[in-house]
C-alpha cells in the first residue's frame, strides 16, 4: 500500500499517474457506453451525477498530467450532467 507518494521513484510516480488516469478513462468510457449506446444493464446507483463526479476525477487526473485543456473540457463537459460543484472549482483551478 502506498502511504505517501513522496516515497516513489518518478518512474513509479509516472506509473502510477497513468494507472489513475486509466482507470478514470475506462469508467468515462463506460459511462458514455451506458449512456449513450444502451450497452450496460440499468440500475438504480448510475445516475447522471455518477457521471459528473467521474468527469471530476478524470478531469484531475488530466491536471495531475499537466493536460489542462483537456481537464477543463472534460470538467465541462461533466456540468452538463450534473451541477457538480467540484467541477466548477476544477475548472477555476485551469485558469
């Protein structure tokens, strides 16, 4: 278990950024799978705010990366699920 990230080396550092933004990835792309191509099972617990809190974390992995374009585009495009307030503080913090 990894108890600070100040004990990694900047490979593990780096591998371990990549695994967080590809896990964030995978749930947005199964969000839009679920959403917008009917491809999951319905059920009471993936609702559209689901998916906003999702674009919240995708969106820091992206600032995490230094991607900023991308994690405010994705940090909007998460408003448009839901009023998410996190959203609109990770928008600020791109600016």
């Amino acid at each position: 278990f990894i108890h600070s990230l100040d004990n990694l080396t900047a490979v593990d550092q780096s591998a371990l950024q990549l695994l967080v933004l590809g896990l964030y990835r995978q749930a947005y792309d199964a969000f839009k799978d679920y959403f917008e191509r009917n491809k999951y099972e319905s059920d009471y617990f993936g609702g559209s705010h689901n998916r906003a809190m999702n674009c919240n974390n995708l969106a820091l992995a992206y600032k995490e990366a230094g991607e900023l374009e991308t994690c405010y585009a994705i940090a909007t495009e998460g408003l448009s699920y839901s009023d998410f307030e996190e959203l609109h503080f990770t928008r600020a913090d791109t600016l």
